[in-house]
C-alpha cells in the first residue's frame, strides 16, 4: 500500500513554455501532499505543501506565481512550472503523507524537467 | 547554521563492514526524524524513522538518536554494495532535508 504516482516521468521543453506535473496517491486518501526539487548533487529542497481544498503554502524564495500547485482532490495535485527557463530544470519529487500515520511520506519516483 | 548537517562524503567501507553515518540539527524542538535512501535518478525511500532517544533496530539497519546533543546516525551492519547510494536525514516531520551522505561498498 502507500504507492504515489508521477506523471510524466521526463519531461523536454522549450523555453517560455509550461509544464504541468501530477501527483496521485494511488491506493490512499492523502491529507497532504508536498514538491521537492533536487538539483544535481543537492538535497531535496520543500517548494510548498500544498492540503486539499486550500491554496498551497510556498516555501520562502519560492516563486508561487511560477510554481503553481493545485490539490483537487484527496488522491490528485499538480504542480505547473509557468514560463520554463532553463534554471528551472531539475528533479521535481512529490510526496504524499496520510493523516496519523507518523508524519511518514511516501514519495512520488519523480519527474526530470529539461528545458531548452 | 543549516537545520540539518551530514558529511557529504563519500564513505567508502568495504563489503561486511559497518558504514555508520551521522547527522546534526539545529532545531532543539524536531521531535521525529527519518533516515531514506536515494539511488541516482530515483526518489528517495524511508529506511526508517525515531522518535525516541536511544537506538531503534530494523534488520541491518540501527538508527540512534541523542537529543541532548542533536544528532541522529545511522548504521548499517554487513554492508552490501546494494547499500551503495546516497542517504538522506530528514527532521522537521520529514519535511527538512540534510545534504546526503553518498555510501560506496566496495565488493
């Protein structure tokens, strides 16, 4: 049990172009859901969390105008990248957590973002 | 001061040995903390989290957590190179992220 799905798996764009990325908990109800971005060699780094129904709280430095997140539902958020450059590219995780269980994530096997 | 530190490594132990990593954090509050692993281009997988100070065990893995001086560490008994990948500690619910410690067992 506890299985995230991401989707698409890669992603190549072009310049100045967006790209959305989804996140679903497949067999559980997920209170929240939170992104990370990995750069080569780096840690992952929390962007935002986002809990369904609300608007999605940004981490600071990060941009909620170009990164914009919508948690739909209890099983579905997406995060869009608006107006890719190329710095944008990077690992792009999500993780999901379920309420009383420990605050354990469970991750999403993440979306490589290439932009051109 | 970073929230959580890890020497970046690489450890390199040879296969049988026990690789020991170690992680400190700043927040005196952090109440949990989590140890993953992450294998290049792949996202990260819990290998177990504690809550309590003292040592919690999981097959080959022994987590050891010293509140009083804020730091946790992880060690893995007869090392595999399987176990060859970069570990992450995690405080703050999980959410707060250390650098990674890259392992390599040499066979």
């Amino acid at each position: 049990g506890a299985v995230v799905s991401q989707h698409p798996s890669w992603v190549i764009c072009k310049s100045g172009t967006s790209v959305k990325i989804e996140c679903r908990s497949l067999d559980f109800q997920a209170t929240t859901m939170f992104w990370y971005r990995q750069f080569p060699k780096q840690s992952l780094m929390l962007m935002a969390t986002s809990n369904e129904g609300s608007k999605a709280t940004y981490e600071q430095g990060v941009e909620k105008d170009k990164f914009l997140i919508n948690h739909a539902s209890l099983t579905l958020s997406t995060l869009t990248v608006t107006s890719a450059h190329p710095e944008d590219s990077s690992f792009y995780i999500c993780s999901a957590s379920r309420e009383g269980i420990s605050n354990e994530q469970f991750f999403g096997p993440g979306t490589r973002l290439t932009v051109l | 001061q970073k929230e959580v530190e890890q020497n970046s490594g690489p450890l390199s132990v040879p296969e049988g040995a026990i690789a020991s990593l170690n992680c400190t954090y700043s927040d005196r509050g952090s109440q949990s903390f989590f140890w993953y692993r992450q294998y290049s281009g792949k996202s990260p997988e819990l290998i177990m989290f504690i809550y309590s100070n003292g040592d919690k065990e999981d097959g080959r893995f022994t987590a050891q957590l010293n509140k009083a001086s804020q730091y946790v560490s992880l060690l893995i008994r007869d090392s595999q190179p399987s176990d060859s990948a970069t570990y992450l500690c995690a405080v703050k619910g999980g959410l707060i992220f250390g650098q990674g410690t890259e392992l390599s067992v040499k066979p």
